[in-house]
C-alpha cells in the first residue's frame, strides 16, 4: 500500500475485463514493484498502474481515461522518470511486458514493440553482421531513447536515432491506433521524432540497421589530477577528426563498489573514451595524439560492434540518480576550463560522472525528412551523482546546476534525453520548433491527456 496516493481509480475491474495485461491499484501487492522506476529517486504514485500486453490494451487504457477524465503517462524502463511531473491524475502505463522484436535481415530494418531495451535489437541484429543506433547504454527503452532523439556512438556519422526511424505504431488521444510514416500523418511522425512522448502512446517502432561488424574502441584512463591537460588536449583533438569519430572527455569518481575491477574502484580518474569506424592502423593513426598525453591505462582495441552498447559502461542495475545536461553551442578552451572547475579535482564535486560528448557531423545535418529533434551544438554536457538519500540528491543536484551555470556562456536549450529534472518541452527547442510542436500537440492531444516527460504544451 502506498500512503502517498490519495485519488481512488474508479471502475478498475471493467478496465481489468477488457485487458490482456493487468491493472493494479495502490493496495494490489504488485504495485509496489511496478511503481518503481529503474531511476530509484523516482517516486512514482499513480492511483491506477496499468501493464499493458498488446496495443489493444492501449486503445483500452487511453479510452478508459478519456471516459474517467484521467491522464495516461507511457513508461518503458523508467530511466527518464526523474523529469516526470506528478501522476495524481494519471494512470502510469508499463510498457515492460511488450518486448517482441522482429528483424528483417534483407531489408536491414528492425520493428520493436513498445517496451523493448537496446539489448533486444542489438543482439540478434549483430548475428546478421547489423548494428543499430543505440547509445550508451544497452538497457535504456528503445521508444523513450528514440523519441527523444537517440544520439550514440555512430551519430557522428549516421545521426540521430530518430532520424533512422522508417514507421511508428501509436495510438493517440482519441484512443485510435495509427501507423504513421512520411506520408502518412508526416506532420505527426516529424514531431515524435525528437518532440518525445506527448503526442501519442507508441506500440511499435520500425527503424534502419546498419552493417557493420567491427568497431575500433576504448578509454584512455588518467588521475583526476590531470583533467586541464587531457581536457583540452582531447578538445583540440575534436576538431580534427572526420565523423567517423564519436568521442567523450569525462572525469569520474569512481564508488568503492565490489563490482568495479580492482584497479579503478574508489578512484577519481579523468578519461577519454572513443569510438571509431575503420581499420586498427587507421584508428592507431587517429588516437596516436590522446595516447601522446601517457594513459596509465589503455583499453583501445578492434572490439565487436556489438560491444559498443558496453563501451560506456552505464549502470544496468536500477539506481538512484540526479542529473541533468547542458548543450554547448561552441566548446572553446575557457568552456573546458569552466567544466574543470565545477567538475575536476578541486571542485568538491560529488558526483559520479560529469562528461562532455563530442557532437556535430551528421547529427546537426538537416536532411529531408528529419525529425523534431534539434542537437546543433558542438558539445553536450551530461552530469550524474548517485542519490541514496535526500542530502546526496540535493548535494548532487546543486554539483550539476554549478556546471549548468559555468557553461552558460557558451549555452543553447537543452538536449532532450539528457535532461533529467522535470521542465516543460520549451526548453529543448527553439522557439520556432517548439511553436511547431506545439501546433501537433494541439491538433492530436489538446487536452493533454497523454503526459510525457518534458511535455509539449498545445499551441492554445
Ligand atoms: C544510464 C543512462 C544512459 C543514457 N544514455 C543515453 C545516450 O547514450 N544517448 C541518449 O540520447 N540518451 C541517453 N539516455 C537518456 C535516455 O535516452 C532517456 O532517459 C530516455 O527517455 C529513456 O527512455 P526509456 O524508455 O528507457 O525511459 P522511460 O522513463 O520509460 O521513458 C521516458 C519517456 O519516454 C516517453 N515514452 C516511453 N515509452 C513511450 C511510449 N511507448 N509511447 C510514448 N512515449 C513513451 C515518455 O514520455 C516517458 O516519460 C540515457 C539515460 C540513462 C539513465
């Protein structure tokens, strides 16, 4: 029983009749495991989860709120759940239990049912020598990622994840289930792709494959003590690689933590991490610049392609987290120089990583046909600190504002997926996209059933 809801979900058993997956309410024992996001700091009390197994059950969930004037807030995995605004009116749909996959080999595409996580896709993609644009880590939810814009190892050079989307499963407001493309409903399928979950509930996802089997990877390892240096060293080095080339500068504060191998745990290290797609002496030529600072460990190595999805080494457990990113428009030294100090070796920082992401290349590229989602900057800023009680969330929230604030200067919005406190949509665009999405908003959801982190407010 959770204390904190008040609102009583009416009718819950004519909802139940009609679902192949469950409804819960707050006295139903599996509440207490379905309220929970894999972001632990997520307090989540709706007074009606529903679990849904088909997309039928989403046209009953959506009708069932429209006729008991409720809201309905998809969830896949729950990583984006700390930017969730409150569920008091809201019933929280878990799309967990939707996790078919099919792959089409020839064709080189994949279509993946709500509640899939990278892994599903990434996996039997690779026995066909296929690889998707998944980011960094294997079990974020391919539909929130992707609607959010999706940029990972290889968006450098084969952009954004919502750009390689080719259909989209989704059932909107008015409880209809769509299969919208470029020509069908183009204005819709332009702003789900990057305007995020307010437009509609996806069932199912179609996206591109791409070949590749190899990929040349790794991290360069150094104490935190030398952050200036291996910083703007690996910055002057960004502006020099061809797209091919994704690349992170990150510092970490590495936990005491059984699971961390033996020469990093409890270390505070300052690294750079790379992907590049090309021949091992073509990469070597490459990094031979970053090895030039003296890693004291050296990781870089002709990989699987299908290790990519580890390369970050993302946390897959379920844990508490607080952070938050910034997107830089330019990145020139004083802009390192401001990350070093709110983040480096003589900030107080308590946070656990704190990275910069090399963008650019094709993911800033308009082509025809893309989507909503706009990265135009060089940089993007991403910030995290574990949060097992309220002193550690406040302590790691006021580290990430402080790097917010000194990279302000050289600031644009926000990129949507590494926004992580809860804030309306405005402040992921520009104005002009954001006005555009507002009009989509208007025309498909204009009562605001659908809640979506990061909402898009309609235009009225
Ligand atoms: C450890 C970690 C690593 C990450 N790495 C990257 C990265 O490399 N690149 C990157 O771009 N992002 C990255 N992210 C951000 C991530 O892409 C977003 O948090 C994304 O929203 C997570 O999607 P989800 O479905 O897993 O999360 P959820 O919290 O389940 O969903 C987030 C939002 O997506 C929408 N949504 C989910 N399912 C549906 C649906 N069926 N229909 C409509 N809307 C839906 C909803 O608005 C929901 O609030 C990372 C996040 C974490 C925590």
């Amino acid at each position: 029983m959770n204390a904190s809801t008040t609102a009583v979900a009416p009718a819950v058993d004519d909802l139940r009749s009609r679902l192949t997956g469950d409804a819960y309410v707050p006295s139903d024992e599996a509440y207490g495991v379905e309220r929970l996001a894999w972001n632990l700091s997520a307090d989540q009390n709706p007074p009606l989860i529903a679990v849904v197994e088909t997309a039928q059950d989403v046209v009953e969930v959506v009708n069932y709120a429209r006729a008991y004037g409720m809201r309905v807030a998809p969830q896949g995995t729950g990583h984006g759940a700390a930017a969730l605004q409150s569920l008091e009116d809201s019933i929280l749909l878990r799309t967990t239990r939707m996790r078919g996959v099919t792959i089409d080999v020839e064709g080189r595409s994949a279509r993946a049912e709500a509640g899939t996580i990278w892994t599903d896709v990434t996996e039997p993609a690779a026995e066909h020598g296929l690889v998707a644009l998944h980011g960094s880590s294997p079990n974020v939810g391919i539909v929130g990622y992707t609607l959010g814009g999706g940029m990972g190892w290889l968006a450098r050079s084969h952009g954004l994840a919502a750009n390689s989307v080719t259909a989209i499963e989704l059932v909107t407001a008015d409880g209809r289930l769509h299969r919208i493309d470029h020509e069908t409903e183009p204005e819709l399928f332009w702003a789900i792709r990057g305007g995020g979950g307010s437009f509609g509930i996806v069932t199912a996802i179609e996206f591109d494959l791409y070949p590749m089997t190899e990929i040349y990877a790794g991290w360069l390892i150094f104490p935190i003590e030398r952050s200036a240096e291996v910083l703007h060293g690996w910055r002057e080095w960004t502006q020099t690689v061809p797209d091919t080339v994704t690349s992170v500068g990150r510092i970490l504060r590495l936990p005491p933590f059984e699971d961390i191998p033996e020469p990093l745990r409890g270390r505070q290290l300052v690294v750079i991490e790379a992907a590049y797609q090309g021949t091992q002496a073509e990469g070597e030529a490459l990094i031979a610049p970053l090895r030039e600072l003296g890693a004291e460990m050296d990781t870089f190595a002709v990989m699987p392609a299908s290790q990519l999805v580890r390369l970050h080494q993302d946390p897959e457990d379920p844990v508490p987290g607080a952070g938050d990113g910034s997107m830089l428009a330019d990145g020139p030294a004083e802009a390192i120089d401001a990350f070093i100090q709110t983040a480096g070796p003589d900030s107080g920082s308590t946070l656990l990583s704190a990275e910069l992401r090399h963008i650019g290349g094709a993911i800033a590229r308009r082509v025809p046909g893309s989507g909503a989602a706009r990265l135009d900057g060089e940089y993007v800023m991403f910030a995290v600190g574990i949060a097992m009680t309220p002193e550690m969330h406040a302590a790691a929230e006021a580290d990430v504002r402080r790097i917010q604030s000194a990279l302000e200067p050289w600031s644009m919005h926000n990129y949507f997926n590494f926004s992580e406190m809860p804030g309306d949509g405005d402040e992921q665009f520009d104005p002009d996209t954001y006005a555009l999405l507002q009009e989509v908003k208007e025309r498909f959801d204009a009562d605001e059933l659908i809640v979506a982190n990061h909402p898009i407010r309609p235009a009225s």
